[in-house]
C-alpha cells in the first residue's frame, strides 16, 4: 500500500487549536525525581542491602547531602532553552545546520516529548516552524521528510508521529504514513531473508537502526490509524525478521548489521554494539505491545535492556555500556575515551535515544502491571540515577561557552576524571541529556 500525500498543499497548522482538543486523553506521568530511599542501588557498587522502611529518613538524608533533589522538569526546560540559545539557527530554522540533519529529529522528538509529558505548549510555535521549514530539507531527499537513507526517514517520521500525539492533527500522521512508504520500498526478501536497506541508494546494507525505527514506525502508525491490518502485518513481519537475523549477539546485545554470504545469507557483522541500537527496539516493541496486548513483546524488550544494565566486557567480547555506578556510557567510543573525544558527533546523542526509549519501556511494564519492582517500574531506579550523575557532573554551570554554559551537558554523564580536558557541548551531548531528563518526567 503506497500512501499519496494528498493533505501536502493543505497542511493546517492548527497546532494550538489540536492540543487544546486532545489535553485530557493523556495519562498523568510520574513526579519528580527525589533521592534514593532504599539504599540499594541493583547496578552499583554502593549496595548496602535492602533498608528496612524505618531506615527511609536516614537514608534520605545521607543522600541529599551528596546528591541534590533534581526536579527533571524544570533540568529538561533550562536544558531545551540552553539547547536553542546555544544551537538553533532561526535562519534556517534547525539546530546547528552544520551537523546530521537526523540529530535535528532527535532533538524535536525530545522537545514535543517535554509538551506532551508536561501538558504545555511552550515550544509548540517553535516546532511548528522547524516542521514546516524541514520538510523540504531531507539531505538528498524527495520532500516530505523523505531523506537519502531510512534512518534519517525514520527519525523525522517518528518525531512526527510524536507531533500527530500532542496536537491531534491529521496531517502529520499522513506525513509519517508517507514517510513509512517511501522506507518501505528498501525493504527485501534477499539477501538476509527480509529487512531494510538503510542506503536507499545503494542498497548495500542492512543495519539495525533503520529496522528498529522502521518496526516502531509502522506499529505507531497502526496504533494510530483505526482499522488498519498493513502496517501491523509489517509490523510483525519486521521484528520477527529482526529477532533472528543474526543481528542479536549472543550477549543479547545488538551489533550495528549485518554482513551477506554469495548464497545470500546473513549473519552479524560484529561493528559496535552502540546504546541508540539498544534503545529504538525497546520503543518498538513497546508499540508492538500496544498494537497486540502480547506481553511476549516486552518480554522480548525487557532481555536486551537487561542485557545493557548488566553489561560487562567479559560476556561474549561486548563492551560495558554502563560504568562501575550504572552510568550509561557509549562503550565503544567512550567511558575512558569519552573524555578526550572519542565519540564523534553523531555516536555523542545514541545514549538519550537509548534513555527516552528505556521509559517508554519502564511505563509500558508499569501500566501493564506485570513487574512488581520498584513500583512496578524496573528501569526508573536506573533512569534516576543516571539523571542525577547527569545533572551533577555533565551540566554546565557557568557561562563558559560550550564548554561548561549553563544548562549545557558534556557527553560523560558519570563526569571526567579529575585532570582530563574540559568536555565541549554540541547538539548531540545536549539532545542526549535532554532526551535523559525527559525520561524522568
Ligand atoms: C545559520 O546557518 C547558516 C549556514 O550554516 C550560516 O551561514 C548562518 O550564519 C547561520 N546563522 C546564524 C544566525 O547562526
């Protein structure tokens, strides 16, 4: 099925009007983040064994003093206000024009995140007119967001599924069904068995992420649009695909692709096991869970978060994406490297899409009442966590450019050793943090 964008000349930017009509379907979100009470950190190295609940003041206090009280509301405004006066360029209406386009997607993702989990419309004009100068910008694209490769495709499509959400209008769900089209024609039977090419061009690589933004595109569509049996059929076709293609390792972490053989057979071409590939399935197969009521979907999400939090280089040659405190880190550009450059500009926002798609995950479970940790939320102890270390070491104070302006993040979230080079914002640390914040709101 090939949608046409017969809404494209009529595009109504009713925005305001739409959020005004969909402000009461959304569920209440959880409060703000307060420091540990229970003294037992899952992931650390600080555990001190499960405190009886008498012990909960004491603990309390203990911890404010070296940890303050992060508000990840108010962290994520300051940090999208920093964001824009450090980075949005109003010419061209898209945050720091020289970097990836996709980055840009990320960031708005994350901004109409913060309206939709706080019920406000602050940014609303402002993501309005990015849409609308965007969508002739997709680097060597056709329009209407349809760029050059699938993931940068899928990134704008999925940002705009998230505008559709908060505003209730029509024609950026068409947009996103248009865009799920136009991936769709990279989608093949060989080599690999199915998948989708990430280079639309040169159809010479089948990688994770443009499958998992695929997966969760197409089940967003499907949980939006009334009636519809294609894009959940895809859907499913899609995961199962991914599930055993190869592109899993045996770790239970996913590698970036996959390699073909003469025959045309797949298997998992060993490159990095990078955080964003970690995290979009999870989102996806949160959709998936939504279009099917199959708690077998976030079973399925729930072992490859597992398999991040639990991390170790000794497990089967993957790298540790968490440090000896739970801090996320992107194991194969940083922890020790990540200091002194070693993530470049696209590889420094992986860890926040990892961090928004892990709490899309914690609600899904929490909601469906199938987790009796932590209220029912097995990741918010990490998300807190990881938000607090953030706050404290990543964020700048002063008013140091870049380099340490306030509200602006650094790529380390468990901070630098003392002594190494001050770390430098760019659009990708800052979407990453704010992608981070939104996730404890
Ligand atoms: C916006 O970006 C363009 C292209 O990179 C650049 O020429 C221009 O100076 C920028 N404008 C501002 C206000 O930064």
């Amino acid at each position: 099925m090939r949608l046409s964008l017969t809404h494209a000349g009529l595009w109504c930017l009713c925005a305001a009007q739409g959020v005004a009509a969909s402000v009461g379907h959304r569920h209440q979100h959880g409060g703000s983040i307060t420091p540990e009470t229970r003294g037992h950190e899952a992931h650390g190295h600080e555990a001190r064994g499960h405190q009886p609940h008498g012990h909960q003041a004491r603990g309390h206090e203990a911890r404010s003093r070296r940890d303050p009280d992060v508000d990840p509301r108010a962290a994520a405004k300051a940090a999208i206000d920093s964001m824009n006066s450090a980075f949005f360029n109003s010419t061209l209406a898209v945050w720091a024009p020289t970097d990836p386009w996709w980055l840009s997607g990320v960031a708005i993702t994350s901004v109409i995140d913060y309206m939709r989990k706080t019920d406000t419309t602050d940014y609303l004009d402002k993501v309005t007119a990015i849409f609308q100068a965007q969508r002739s910008q997709a680097p060597g694209g056709a329009g209407d967001f349809r760029a050059e490769s699938t993931d940068d495709t899928g990134w704008w499509a999925l940002a705009m599924v998230r505008m559709f959400d908060i505003t209730g209008d029509r024609h950026y769900l068409d947009l996103a069904a248009g865009d799920e089209a136009y991936i769709y024609q990279s989608w093949s039977e060989k080599p690999c068995g199915g998948g989708i090419y990430v280079d639309i061009a040169a159809r010479t690589y089948k990688n994770a992420i443009a499958n998992e933004l695929y997966i969760k595109l197409a089940a967003a569509l499907h949980n939006r649009i009334p009636g519809d049996t294609v894009y959940l059929e895809r859907a499913k076709k899609a995961w199962k695909w991914f599930k055993s293609s190869g592109m899993i390792n045996e770790g239970g972490l996913i590698n970036d692709g996959l390699a073909s053989r003469k025959d045309g057979t797949c298997f998992n071409n060993g490159l990095p096991v990078w955080t964003y590939n970690q995290g979009v399935v999870l989102g996806a197969l949160v959709e998936l869970y939504h279009a099917t009521s199959s708690t077998g979907y976030l079973q399925d999400a729930r072992a490859i978060a597992d398999a991040v939090l639990s991390s170790s280089p000794s497990k089967r040659g993957n790298p540790s994406l968490v440090d000896h405190a739970s801090i996320l880190t992107e194991g194969d550009c940083s922890g020790p490297r990540e200091a002194s450059g070693g993530c470049n500009v696209d590889q420094q926002i992986f860890k926040g899409v990892f961090m928004y798609n892990l709490a899309e995950l914690d609600e899904a479970i929490a909601r469906a009442g199938i987790d009796s940790d932590d209220g029912g939320r097995p990741y918010a102890k990490f998300l807190r966590k990881n938000i607090r270390s953030a706050y404290v070491h990543a964020r700048g104070k002063g008013t140091s450019g870049l380099a340490g302006g306030a509200d602006l993040y650094g790529v380390a979230w468990g901070g630098l050793d003392p002594g190494r080079a001050q770390w430098t914002a760019t659009l990708g640390t800052q979407a990453s943090a704010l992608g981070l914040l939104i996730s404890g709101i």
